[in-house]
C-alpha cells in the first residue's frame, strides 16, 4: 500500500468521526433547541399527567442517556405505579455510573431508599439512608426516614433514641416521644414486665403530662397484678388531669370500684369532673345513667338539664332527657323534647324513642276516630 493510500485512509478516517460528532450535535441541538421531551415530560408532570410524562421521559433517555434526572423520575413514577422492583432496578442502574454529581448522588439515593422502604426490605433501606446521612450530615431527611422504617418494625426503644437525636424539628413533639415510650411499655406489659412497663409509662408522662395512654396503661398493669387500688388512683389521675378523654377511663372505674364494693364511690366522681368541667356531654350523660340505674330517675333529668346550656352540641342530651322522661311515664314532656317549640321532628334515634313516637301515633288515631281530630290536634292534646 502506498503512502498516498494510507494518508487517504486515515483522511476519511477523520471525516466519519467529524461526521458523527456532527451528527450527535445535531441530535443535541434538536432536543435543546426544538422539541425538548424533558421539558414536555416536566410540564405533564406539573399538570398531573403522569402517562404522557413517563412516555415523554423514555423518549428523553433514549436521546440523551446522560440525562440523569429523566432515569430518577421515571423509576420515582414506577414506584408510584406499584412497579416497585421495576423502579428499584432504575434507581440501583444509575448508582453505578461514574459520572454522577454529588447532587445526582444523593437525589438517587433518596429514590432508592424509598425503594427499599415500599419493598419492606429494610435492612438495605437502613444501609443506603446511613450512606445517605454520612455525605450531607446537615440534612434531616434520612434520619426521618429511619425513624420511620424504625416505627413500621415496632423497634420503640431505638425509635425513641433517634427521636431525642432528632428533638428540635417540627416533627418530632413530646406527644411523639410519649408515643414511643408508651408503645414500648405496652409491649413488655404483654411480656408480663409490669415493673418495668410503669416506670417506662412515667416517663412518657415526663414528655406529655396529658398523655392518656400512659395513665390508662399503668392502670391496666396494676389491674393484671390484681391491685385494684392502685389503678383506680392511676385511673382517677386521667379523670383529673386530662378532661377531654374521660371516658375511658369511666369505663375502667366502674369495672374497678365494682369489684371491690365501692360503686358507689363514681357518683362523686362523675359529680367533681362535672363540677369542674360543665360542658362534658359524656360525663353528665354517665352520671345520668348511673342515677337511672339507681332507680333516680328524676335525678337523672335534673342533671342532663342543668348541664344542657354547658353544652354544644344539645341534641345528645335532648334524646337521653327524652327517653328517661318516656320511661317514667312522662309523655308529654317527652315528645316536647323530641319535637320542641316549631313541631318539627329532631334527629332523635334509638329504640325507646320510636316506641314513644308509635305510642303517640297510636293515641292520635284514637281520638281521630273519636273526635274526628287531625294529627296536629291529637299530638297538642298528648302534650
């Protein structure tokens, strides 16, 4: 071979390696400066088009493979999909590449440890947020996350570890620290560790003093152990201190005092918390009904009365006034609650109010029949 031939073989040589840097310019220029499909499938995205953004993002890794970004949103949209070893196996590809950016990095990572964390694989989920947390230390997202894989694996002890780590964002509230304590206790309480499971409880109650479970929770320990005393004493705490979730903690009382011969002792309780909170519908209901156990019926009246103007929402204590008044013969007062001043009918429900209503209908046809009365008249002449 000459040398003119082989100077015009490397020649042309030259001009097909010029020729498809030319051509992938081209091809650059065309998704840059014309039809980009990155930027359509971003503009679906934003209009909550997720079909034609995930065609729009196939489009753009099959031009440009460089696109790191297109690769993460298209295995986040599998995930949402439900294709989750699909999207992981998008995530994991991209880890591997040696042109990512610090950025591209962590952004992957975040993707893959949602991955990981749909899939329930926790232990590769843990691995990648602790690799995730030791390259940007000042960002919270992955301990947030961990804690999260931490609460789906019931792990309350080392939840609690990293929540204290973690006090200080919005997130993380003494209610949720009590949380963690409580659910804890539960958990040896059923292992039959009462001692331990109290002192735990207390401790919840350090971080959230109106904390109901731990003080219903540490009655309950004492009730395994057959020391009815002491959770009554724990009991009656709740009643005191936290208003609004008494009616557990009713409940447990009765059983408690019950057992030990001192029922009588919830009248004065239901009477202090009323005193002490008059707008508490359940309490007067609970009282009310105590009293009609009792055989006070018009006891029983008096108090959902008195509280009545205490409270909101009045229909509850319409219907129960309603349904002791037709239970001691009071009719005509009865159906004055049920139908007040306009003669209209109010949500009133239950069994013994329906009875009341056919019993009316049934005398109103009566005196139809005697009088020849409409059922206006007849209804005015039952009040």
């Amino acid at each position: 071979m000459s040398t003119n031939e082989i100077l015009l073989g490397v020649a042309f040589l030259l001009a097909l390696v010029l020729l498809a840097i030319r051509l992938d310019r081209l091809r650059r220029t065309k998704i840059s400066r014309g039809r980009n499909p990155y930027m359509e499938a971003l503009l679906h995205l934003i209009n909550d088009e997720e079909n034609l953004a995930y065609s729009k993002l196939v489009e753009t890794v099959r031009l440009d493979t460089s696109n790191i970004d297109a690769y993460i949103i298209l295995g986040d949209i599998l995930r949402k999909r439900g294709e989750l070893e699909r999207a992981l196996k998008v995530h994991r590809n991209i880890t591997i590449r040696s042109d990512l950016t610090t950025q591209a990095n962590v952004t992957v990572l975040k993707s893959l440890s949602l991955d990981y964390i749909a899939l329930k694989h926790w232990k590769s989920a843990e691995e990648t947020l602790l690799k995730l947390d030791r390259i940007k230390k000042s960002d919270t997202w992955p301990r947030m996350r961990l804690l999260e894989i931490l609460e789906e694996q019931e792990k309350w002890k080392e939840a609690y570890e990293l929540a204290s780590v973690l006090e200080g964002e919005p997130e993380i509230t003494d209610e949720r620290l009590a949380g963690y304590k409580v659910a804890r206790a539960r958990a040896l309480t059923e292992q039959g560790a009462y001692h331990k499971s109290r002192i735990i409880l207390k401790e919840a109650l350090k971080h959230d003093p109106s904390c109901a479970e731990a003080y219903l929770a540490i009655g309950d320990t004492y009730t395994d152990e057959e020391r009815i005393d002491d959770a009554v004493q724990w009991w009656e705490k709740l009643v005191e201190n936290v208003p609004d979730r008494v009616t557990e903690a009713f409940s447990r009382l009765e059983n408690a005092l019950y057992q030990i011969g001192e029922f009588s002792r919830m009248a004065d309780i239901y009477s202090n918390h009323l005193t002490a909170n008059p707008a508490s519908a359940e309490t007067a209901l609970a009282l009310a009904h105590l009293l009609e156990r009792k055989g006070e019926v018009g006891k029983a009246v008096e108090v959902l009365k008195k509280h009545k103007p205490h409270v909101e929402e009045t229909f509850v204590l319409d219907q129960a006034i309603a349904r002791l008044l037709y239970r001691s013969g009071n009719t005509g007062e009865a159906l004055e609650m049920i139908f007040g001043e306009s003669g209209q009918r109010r949500s009133h429900t239950g069994p013994e109010i329906e009875e009341l209503l056919d019993f009316t209908a049934e005398e109103v046809d009566l005196n139809d029949e005697k009088n020849g009365e409409d059922l206006e008249v007849g209804r005015e002449e039952a009040v």
